[in-house]
C-alpha cells in the first residue's frame, strides 16, 4: 500500500516538474520580447508565471477537476491584501452582487468625486482581490471615493451577465451617493481590459436614464470594445507577445460569449459576417481610421465569403453590449468626456484607437495618453513588488490627473 502510494507521488511530482519545465523552456526562454519594453526579464518572469497557472487550469480542466478560470482566479486571490491607512475599505453587497468601497481616510465636508471600476480579466480571471491595490491607489491619489463591483464570471456566468451585474451595481450606487460623500456632478466610471469594456456600456445605457445623475466622464484602460474584426494590425503585430497570449484571449472569447472554437477559422478570416454587415460598420472599424505609424507591416486582406451557418451562431458580436465600438451615432455622440489609455505592445490595442476617433468625429472630448512600452496587464503589477513596471504608475498617475481635472 505505502509502495503504491509513494510511486504515485514520485509520478505526481515528475509529471509536476515536466509541466513546469515544459512551461519554462515554451515561454521562457522563447517568448518574444520587444526591446522598446523596459526590464525584459521580469516580463519574461511575469508572463511564465501566468502562462504556469493557464497551463496547470487547462490541465484541471481536461480532468474535470475544476475549469481553467477557476484555478487562476483560486491563485490569483491567495495574495495578501496590502491595506492603507489612509483608506477605508468596506466590503458588502448591493443585492446579490459583491463590492468594495474604497473611501478616504481623512474626514471632510466637501463633496469628492466617485469613481466606479470594473476589474478585467476577459470575463475569465480577475477579481476584487487583484485589482485592490489599483483602487487603494486610486481612491488615495486621486481623493476620491472609489466603488470596485465584483460581478459573476466564467465558467458559470457568460455574456451579458457580467455586464448586467456592473450596470445594477452602478445604478445602486448612483441612487445613494449621498451616503458616500459622492459630488453628484463628478462620477466617473473606469475600467481596464474588459472592464474597460463594460465602461463604455454602462455609459452608454445610462444615457437613457435620465432621472439619474449623469456619468461625468470615462476612462477606459487598454478596454476590449469590438468583437468583430481579429484582422487589426495590432492583432497581426502583437498577437505573440505577452501578457495576452491570443491563445488565451480566444479562450476567454470563446468561452465569454458562449461561441464554438470550431469557428475559430472562418472568423480569423472574416467569413462570420456578410458583406453587407461589414460595409455597414467599415466606417468605423476600417484600418484607415488608424494612424499609419501604428501599421507598420499591416496587411489588410478581404473577407472571404460569408459563411451563413457562422453567422446564425455568431451574430451576438452585433450586439453593442458585446461591441460598445459601433454603437449608432445617436447614442455615442451622447457620451461623456473620455480618457482612453492604449498600450503599445497590446493585441487589443486598436480597439482604443478606433474609439479614440469614432468619440473625436462625434465631438466627444478625449484624453488620449498612448503608453509605448505598455503592455495588455501592466497596471496591475503596480503592487507586485520584484514584478513591478514604471509604466504602471505612469497610467495611474495619467488616471490620477485627468479625475482631478474633472
């Protein structure tokens, strides 16, 4: 029996040891780092420890011992929080739907702004715990009040769930920002990846709501607004380097909207939509909207013909829930002011750049700050220590100055 048992942990540990060499030596030692990205290595450190947790998911996974979100998110929120003293934070619930209210320390009498912040994670990973230390920062610099909304997420929630949850959360706290200490005129909603996403949606549905206080601006960090087109130059230049590995981004979308990966191939050649569709939104996501500098090598290739049975299945990308990026006219040239952060070496980067120019031709203001070492993730190595980027507190303080502003 204990002869059984230890060759079963001689093979657990051998099988361990070739998942995590495989790991390394995979991307490690392999992955691509663009020399324009400061402190290679720690990238190097930080996307092999990510790309670790992935790979030990997907393992999880196959053996129906739990999905590949929930071991990352189970890693991820074994951090320790690192709490301020000059930040108060509360953790309750508006409903069903878990937040963090992040407050200044310091008493006082006048109104401060409200920041709402939607965490990223492609609906997949992310938390309330991994982007603690962005809204600590936030709340303390920018003294503000600061609402994190922890909304449902993969396996078991899809789209438009975490959505639903965020706008709930959103409207609950408008209806009672008296009770924080929120200037009614300065709420400003924020997010990062996904969340940057969910922004931009939750903007867009309040400008129908008019017996609320109205959004004062917002702020969208390498935000996801499309899901159409995977033919952007920044998908054909950036799609091998870290953090965002397109391995991974295609599970998180695959998987977040509920889409068969079968697909995978008539989509990377845009036969998932017909002609008609594409004409219809060229005006807005075409590659001439992006500024040349950032289409170095670029080749723009035709759709191919529509595949109808692709198009039955995938036509929830339409959806301006899932792409906030073509939105009719009427409702985006309603929006507020925003400050769009992109990231240079950044598969979804163009995302912010075409949005960037659909608010500007609308007369919508923006704040634009492009980070040309960024990458997708660096705001949240802010509070990892060895793993910690400068870019990250260039963006934060970027984020700071613009809510100050307001």
């Amino acid at each position: 029996m204990w002869t059984l048992a230890l060759m079963f942990l001689a093979a657990a540990c051998l099988f361990s040891l070739g998942v995590t060499l495989w790991v390394i030596c995979s991307h490690f030692f392999i992955v691509h780092i663009p020399a324009a990205v400061g402190h290679p290595v720690k990238l190097r450190v930080l996307h092999c420890i990510f790309q670790l947790l992935v790979t030990w998911g997907m393992i999880f996974e196959k053996l129906r011992i739990c999905s590949m979100p929930q071991f990352v998110c189970f890693m991820q929120d074994l951090q320790l929080l690192k709490y301020d003293p000059d930040v108060v934070v509360t953790d309750f619930h508006f409903g069903t739907i878990p937040v963090k209210l992040y407050q200044p320390k310091a008493s006082s009498c006048t109104l401060k702004p409200g920041i709402v912040y939607y965490h990223g994670g492609g609906g997949a990973v992310g938390s309330l715990k991994t982007h603690h230390g962005i809204c600590s920062r936030l709340c303390k610099e920018s003294d503000s009040v600061v609402l994190a909304v922890g909304y449902r997420k993969l396996p078991k929630y899809k789209f438009p769930v975490p959505i639903r949850d965020c706008l709930v959360a959103t409207i609950h706290f408008l209806k009672s920002l008296h009770a924080y200490g929120v200037d009614p005129a300065r709420v400003v909603v924020c997010g990062d990846s996904l969340g940057g996403g969910i922004a931009t949606v939750v903007c867009q549905k309040l400008v129908n709501m008019p017996d609320l206080p109205r959004i004062r601006a917002q702020i969208l960090v390498y935000a996801i607004l499309q899901a159409l087109d995977f033919q952007t130059p920044s998908i054909q230049q950036r799609k091998n380097i870290p953090m965002l590995s397109w391995s991974f981004a295609c599970y998180c979308f695959y998987h977040y909207l509920d889409i068969s990966s079968s697909w995978h191939e008539v989509i990377m050649k845009g036969a998932h939509l017909p002609a008609n569709v594409w004409e219809k939104y060229r005006k807005w996501l075409g590659p001439e909207n992006i500024p040349e500098r950032f289409k170095s090598g670029y080749r723009q290739k035709p759709h191919e013909p529509v595949n109808e049975a692709a198009y039955l299945e995938l036509s929830v990308v339409l959806d301006v829930m899932c792409s906030p990026l073509i939105a009719e006219d009427d409702i985006v040239s309603q929006l507020p002011e925003a400050c769009i952060v992109s990231c240079e070496y950044d598969t979804l980067r163009d995302s912010s750049l075409l949005y960037k120019k659909r608010l500007e031709d609308l007369g919508v203001p923006v704040t634009w700050h492009h980070v040309e070492d960024g990458f997708h993730g660096v705001l949240n190595t802010i509070d990892m220590n060895f793993l910690y980027f400068p870019s990250s507190t260039r963006i934060l303080n970027m984020l700071t100055h613009f809510i100050k502003g307001l």
